[in-house]
C-alpha cells in the first residue's frame, strides 16, 4: 500500500514538473511528437479553453511548481534537474527520489490543491468531457 501512495505520489509530482496539465495540453497541437511511453494512451479531448482559462490554469502551474521546488532539497532538485535533463521518464525519476513523510504529504496536499484549482478554472461542460476522459484512462490502465 506504502509503494502504491509513493507511485501515485511520484506521478503526481512528475507531471507538475515536467507535462502540460490535461486542461492545457488539450490546446496543443496533437501532431506534437510523443514519448514512447505517452504512445498508447489517448490524447487528451480538446476542451477549447479561453485565453483567459489557459492563463489562470499557467499561473497555477507555475505557483504548483514553485511550492514543489520549495518543498525538495537542494540535492532532490538536482537529481531531478540532471536526470529529466538526461531523457529518464519524469515518473520513474520521482519514483527514485526518497521522499520523507512529511515531503510526501506536503506534495500529495500541494498536487490535490492544484488540481482543485485548475479544475476550478472549468466550466461545467469541460468538467464533463474531462472527467469523462479520466474514467475512460482509469478503464484502459486495469486492461
């Protein structure tokens, strides 16, 4: 149960670090070049976000990573830093970091708080389609 918090826990933390939020991923190009590991998963739906959304949901994002950063240790954000920089898989690096209890508790309360604000930003039909999206992933990801 312990390595399944702290996998959950490290996805979580990859993806403020180094993937576009679903809400503002969805407004980018889908010819975009995917990792190997994003190949077998569906593209997000596009949510046709306003430019006021997507600049609401780049400042959380900016404001999440800024509070992760302060939340590691000088020797976790190089670690980080060098290995992302060196090609690993985002989730695989955070799953190499030894989190303490406290760190993790703060990040998993750091992601929850974001992902509230960000889904804030919806409106109720983009809540929809996207909630619609995560329970189509949750199905795929227990095949």
């Amino acid at each position: 149960m312990k390595l399944k918090k702290l996998s959950i826990l490290a996805g979580a933390v990859a993806v403020a670090f180094s993937i576009t939020p679903l809400a503002v991923n969805a407004q980018v190009n889908s010819n975009a070049p995917q990792r190997v590991s994003q190949a077998n998963r569906q593209s997000p739906p596009d949510l046709k976000l306003s430019q006021q959304q997507i600049s609401k949901i780049t400042q959380i994002r900016s404001k999440t990573r800024d509070q992760i950063q302060a939340v590691l240790t000088k020797q976790q954000r190089d670690k980080i830093q060098s290995d992302l920089q060196a090609g690993k898989n985002p989730q695989q690096v955070f799953a190499s970091i030894q989190f303490t209890q406290k760190q993790q508790e703060e990040l998993r309360n750091i992601m929850v708080g974001s992902q509230k604000q960000m889904e804030g930003v919806l409106d109720a039909k983009q809540k929809k389609i996207l909630n619609e999206w995560r329970a189509s992933q949750r199905g795929q990801r227990k095949k």
